[in-house]
C-alpha cells in the first residue's frame, strides 16, 4: 500500500513539473485578463465559443475583486502575459500605458460609436478602449414615494429631494420603509461614497473651471465640498441605519432597497439587473447636492472597463486579440451576451441596451441635462485616497461634528495634492 | 567508484531528497536572493528593473509611516507575547492536572488555531462591533480598541497551540524529579518554579520564539480587523495609519501607485526580514542559556 502511495506521490510530481512546458501554440491566442468579476460566466463562455467557431485558443482569466493591480503586476511578468488588459483611469495610463499598443485607426477603434470613453496618454497615443460604459447617481423606488404621499416630480433639486428624503424618515414608523438604504463605510460599499458620491465634487469644479479634466490636477480647489457634505448628511441622517453603526458595516443595502424597506439606494446602473425583478419601476436620479442649476443635471457616465492589448505580445498574438475583441462586439450572439452583462457598448453594432438606468442617463442627456463625468477616475494614488476618506468619514459619522468634517475635507482636498506629489514626485 | 554506489541510502538519496530541494531552491532561496537584489532597484516588473542603489532604502528609512508601524508592531509583539504565553503555560499546567474532560478541553482550546486569519479579523471585527456600537463608537475610530482587539483576538488563536507545546513539554518533566521534591517537602508553588519550569525551559524558548516573530510577521488578521484605522489625518493632507503594522505597511507600500514604491516596499521587506530573523535568533540564544539538562 505505501509503496503504491509513493509511487502515486511520485507520478503526481513529475506530471506537476512536466505538464506546463507541454502547451505552446505556433498561431496566434488571445489570454484576456479580466477586470469585472460578474462578467466572468460570459467571458468564459463567449471564450469557448470563439474557439469552437475559429479554432483560437483565448483564455480569460478574472482577477478577484479589488486585486486587478496586483494580478495584472504578476502576469505581466510572466512569459505567456495577458494579451488583452484593462487599463481603466489615468493613474493607469501613467502605470501601464507604455506596455499598450496604440490602438489609433485598428480595426476595434473603427467599430467604435464614440471617442468618450477612449484613454489617451501623454504623446497622444491611444492606449485604451472603452468596452461598455456605466452611470451612477441615486436609484429611486417611485412607488415608495408614492405611498409617501409624494411624487416624484417634487425631486428636481436638492431641496426637493431633501424635502421627500426627510418626511419619509420621520414618518417611517408610520410608512413601514425609511428613505435612505444603509449607507456602509466597509471595503464593500465605502466606495459608493468615495469613488462615487465625491465625484460630484470633481465635477462642479470641472464645470467652474469650464472645461473637463485631461489629465489629472495637482490640487483641487475643494469649493463643493459643502454640497458633498449636503447630500451625504442626507443619506447617512434620514436612513435605516444608525451613522455610528456604518464603520464596519454588515448591512446589505441591496436587499434593503429590493425588499421595499428603503426608498432611495445610492448605487450604480451594474444594479439593474439585481433591483429590477424587485422593483420594476426602478429609476435613477442625479446627485442633487445643492449647486445652483442642478436641475439641469444628468448621471454620472464613464467607465473604467477599457481594453489595452499587450504590446510585448507577438504580432500573431495582437492580431488574434484584435480579431477577438472584434468579434466580441459585432457578432450579434456574442454582442447580445456581452450587453446583457455589461449594459451597454459603445459599438456600431452592440445590440441596443435594456437596462433602465443607462435608458434614464441617455433620457437625461436628451432632455438637455449636462452629463457628469467620472472625474473620479483621476484620483491619484486611488487607494490611499479612499482609505484615508473612509477613516475620516468613518470618525464623522461617529460623531458629526465640524472639526470632524474639517477632518474629511483635509482627506479628500489635501490629500488629493498629497497623493498626486507623492505619484508624480 | 564502486563505493558510492554500495549503499543504497548514497545512491537514491539525492533522487528522493531531489524534488524537495528544488522546490525549496524554487520557492524560497532563488526568491529570497532576488527579493535582495530587487530592493536596490527601481521597478515596475521583475523583468525590468533599473539598478538605483541605497535610494530605496534611504526613502524606507525616511518614511514616518514606517517608523511608527515599527514601533506600534514592537509593542503589540512584546505585549502579545506575554500574554499569549503566560495564559498558555497557565492553560497547559491547568489540563496536565488531571481534571476530568482534560482531552475535551485541549481540543477545543487548539481549534481556533485552524481558522484562517482572514476570516478570523472580519469575525472579530464583527463581535467587537457589536459591543462597542452599544456604547456609539466602533474598532475603526480608537487606536486603543484596534490594539486591544488584535490581541484579544491572537490570544484567542495562538493560546491553544502554544498550550499543545507546553502540554509536551509538561508531560516530559521527569517523575522521580517531582517526586523527590514531594518527598522534601517542596509546595507546590515550590515545585514549579524550582522544578517544573526549569524542565519546561525548551518548550518556553520554542513558545517565544513563535509568538515573537508570529508578533512581528502578523498580516492577515491586521488587515481584516482594522487595516491600519483609524488614520490621523494631517494637515497637510497625509495620513498615519495607527494600527498598521510592518507587514501591512510593506504591502501597503508596495501596491502603492508611485512608480518607485515597489522598490522602496521591497528595501522595507529586507530591513524587515534582518530585524525579525536577528531578534528571533537573539531570543533564541538568550533562552538557550536558561535550558537545563535532564
């Protein structure tokens, strides 16, 4: 019996070692590492697909959430490295812009309906691609507001929206749901807030300085930072959770506003598919945080799922990855399945959305409203910038006092001039 | 010629002890070796790397976060080893005793051991929470309580497995020793610390070195418990993470979006690697000496 096991123990062993240098392909093959965890299931499957149709090997591999930067640091490094890559924000360009091939005129780029979402770094090169792109602002239960007495029409400001937000929390004994779901400051919801909420910030200064970013400030001015502060004291005083109880979090905000207990839901358009079976009227509405105008605000859209190819990768390889990504948003299967996941793609031939909030975002804009852009993806060294935020926050929810929210202001304005010396010094 | 291969052992010995040491050589020398040479390097990728010098090292030592995440680990080391040991021993001499159930309550003891740091932190977060929410605050907003709750919780998890050891340890004490001091009358308070502890000295010196440099190395459970909250936020904009310890902080640094931090992160990891390995083997040697011969 022992002799058996070592034998078996033996045999394990040297397959383990000779197993990896058995795979080498001559044509071309595409290993796409991918940013999104939910897209996972369809990426393989489309994979699968595309292989059994053309005989190309492509890989896909998913980076658990939160860990693209370090998974990506790591295969990079390998022989056989991704060849197709995300590279979703500046910081990312600065990181990893030079391993891209410039995209200018290649066959995806041509197929694209928009230049929006492209990134684009210093020499102008076009080192990445929007693949889908998103918004976010606040998801509404119109038929809660409705039980409340109220319409949906009162909200077309701050004040409107203060007025509804606050009569339901009063009266949420009474109504049986409060108005706003919990507002979590742990690693799973803080970036609502952080990467999300704060953006309203960015924007507003944007527009007073009349033009968007390009690339990312040195300092900020940290002008709205009291409307910032408006709309986040609304969500975390009028809601089902006590603000001291935030910090470590535990409360599923999702299944609070699915199962009708709170009105309002600070969240994005990936939400839809979760939300809509619950609350079929589902809609999305702005950051409404007092600025003057903001009635003629409209989501926040951008993206941070941009494709780069690996310029390190063969030319059969590149070749094989464009003809790839090629077919992943004209083939009318691959394309139907890629949209249902992802929303929406920017694409000539992308079959047409059908999620509700990316539908309001593209209503808002055609109503004249000004689209808010995602400048929070220039957030420099981003998570040391959300960490130090979170903390702040975390000790202003626990007590709301105004040192405490000289405390945020400090993480998220000088903290933006201190990270960005820290990432270009 | 014909004498190598006479005895077996000679002849399949590198066959057999093959494997391991590749996979040794692979895993632990070859990246011990380029972890050294790295940190005098400016890099992005390990294929790619740009000879750069002490820099690394002079920003290492430059960088406060570093100086106090040293400081704080020291502390939590020391105070953590203490009480880790000292509730072990107890433990162990408490269920060498005869007390019925003693198997029962050893198994219990050790389980904790075999639960993930990971998951341990967020549980841990989880209970405390619950207490310290009663009362309006939270684990992430005092120092203090992020100090106190790692070691609660490394107490929780280390307590168990250093009491198997002493339990062996206890269990080796010769019997005509205790005997003997028995029969001259020795108390018990006499007998253990004139007898007992003495002939447990091997298991103490193995117990502190493992807590010690445990102490030091800890990563998991720091960052799921608190991850380095709550920060001091400076005027200037940078922070202090006050429960962040050494490994945290070189994690930290390393992933850090600054194109020299790699570098940097990688000389705090070699500085890191000679204080624990220079302390653990000075530890080592000063219990040594206090180890008697049976």
């Amino acid at each position: 019996m022992k002799k058996i096991l070592a034998l078996a123990l033996t045999l394990v062993m040297i397959f383990a070692l000779a197993v990896p240098a058995a795979s080498a392909a001559n044509d071309g093959s595409v290993y796409w590492l991918n940013f999104k965890p939910e897209l996972d299931e369809t990426a393989q499957a489309l994979a699968a697909k595309y292989t059994e149709a053309t005989g190309v090997e492509v890989k896909v591999v998913t980076a658990a959430s939160g860990t693209y930067s370090q998974t990506l640091t790591s295969e990079m490094d390998k022989k056989a490295a991704p060849t197709l890559f995300i590279i979703g924000n500046q910081a990312g360009v600065k990181e990893w812009g030079e391993f891209a091939m410039d995209l200018t005129d290649t066959a995806i780029a041509n197929e694209l309906n928009t230049d929006a979402y492209n990134l684009y770094d210093e020499d102008g090169r076009l080192v990445s691609i929007g693949y889908c792109y998103e918004c976010y602002g606040i998801i509404v239960n119109p038929d809660l507001i409705e039980a409340a007495g109220h319409s949906m029409d009162e909200i077309k400001n701050f004040d409107g929206l203060k007025a509804v937000a606050e009569d339901i929390h009063v009266r949420a004994d009474e109504l049986g749901f409060d108005a706003f779901s919990s507002s979590d400051m742990d690693g799973s919801s803080s970036w609502r807030f952080t990467g999300h909420m704060i953006n309203l910030e960015y924007v507003y200064e944007e527009r007073e300085a009349g033009a968007v970013w390009t690339e990312c400030p040195a300092e900020l001015t940290g002008n709205y930072m009291d409307n910032f502060k408006n709309l986040f004291d609304l969500c975390i005083n009028n809601s089902l959770t006590d603000p001291k109880d935030l910090a470590t979090g535990g409360h599923d905000a999702e299944a609070e506003f699915k199962s009708g207990k709170a009105a309002f839901f600070v969240n994005g358009s990936w939400e839809y598919a979760a939300v809509s079976g619950d609350v079929p009227n589902a809609t999305m509405i702005p950051y409404y945080c007092g600025v003057e105008g903001e009635e003629k605000a409209g989501l926040n859209c951008g993206t941070e799922n941009c494709w780069a190819i690996n310029d390190t990768a063969s030319d059969a390889d590149k070749q094989a990855t464009m003809d790839f990504m090629v077919w992943l948003v004209t083939d009318p299967e691959a394309s139907a399945a890629m949209v249902e996941q992802l929303g929406i793609m920017p694409y000539k031939s992308a079959v047409e959305s059908t999620n509700g909030f990316l539908n309001d975002a593209a209503a808002y804009t055609a109503d004249g409203c000004y689209v808010m852009d995602w400048a929070t993806n220039y957030q420099p060294n981003v998570d040391d910038y959300r960490a130090a935020l979170v903390s702040a926050l975390n000790q202003y929810c626990a007590d709301q006092s105004d040192a405490n929210w000289e405390l945020v202001k400090t993480a998220a304005i000088d903290g933006w001039a201190t990270q960005y010396a820290a990432a270009n010094g | 010629m014909k004498g190598i291969f006479k005895n077996p052992m000679r002849r399949w010995g590198w066959f057999f002890l093959g494997p391991v040491t590749a996979a040794f050589c692979i895993g632990f020398v070859w990246p011990f070796f380029q972890g050294i040479y790295l940190s005098f390097c400016k890099f992005k990728l390990i294929s790619k790397t740009t000879w750069v010098g002490f820099d690394n090292y002079v920003q290492a030592l430059k960088d406060a976060s570093f100086m106090h995440s040293f400081w704080y680990t020291a502390l939590f080391a020391i105070v953590s080893l203490l009480f880790i040991n000292v509730l072990g021993f107890a433990a162990a001499y408490a269920l060498t005793q005869g007390i019925k159930g003693s198997n029962l309550y050893r198994t219990v003891f050790f389980m904790p051991n075999l639960i993930g740091g990971i998951v341990l932190g967020y549980i841990w977060s989880m209970i405390f929470d619950g207490i310290l929410s009663r009362y309006g605050t939270s684990i992430l907003l005092e120092t203090k309580y992020g100090f106190w709750g790692l070691i609660i919780l490394m107490c929780w998890q280390q307590i168990g497995y250093m009491m198997i050891i002493y339990i062996a340890g206890l269990q080796s004490v010769p019997e005509d020793m205790l005997e003997a001091a028995k029969i001259d009358g020795a108390t018990k308070r006499q007998t253990l610390f004139r007898v007992t502890i003495p002939n447990v000295m091997p298991s103490i010196t193995i117990c502190t070195f493992l807590s010690l440099t445990n102490g030091f190395k800890l990563f998991d459970q720091n960052l799921a418990l608190t991850a380095g909250q709550p920060f001091i936020i400076q005027p200037d904009g940078s922070t202090v993470k006050t429960t962040e310890m050494l490994a945290l902080n070189i994690y930290n640094t390393f992933y850090g979006q600054n194109s020299a931090s790699k570098g940097v992160g990688q000389a705090k990891a070699v500085l890191f690697f000679i204080l624990v390995a220079g302390l653990g083997l000075a530890q080592l040697s000063y219990t040594r000496k206090r180890e008697v011969q049976q």
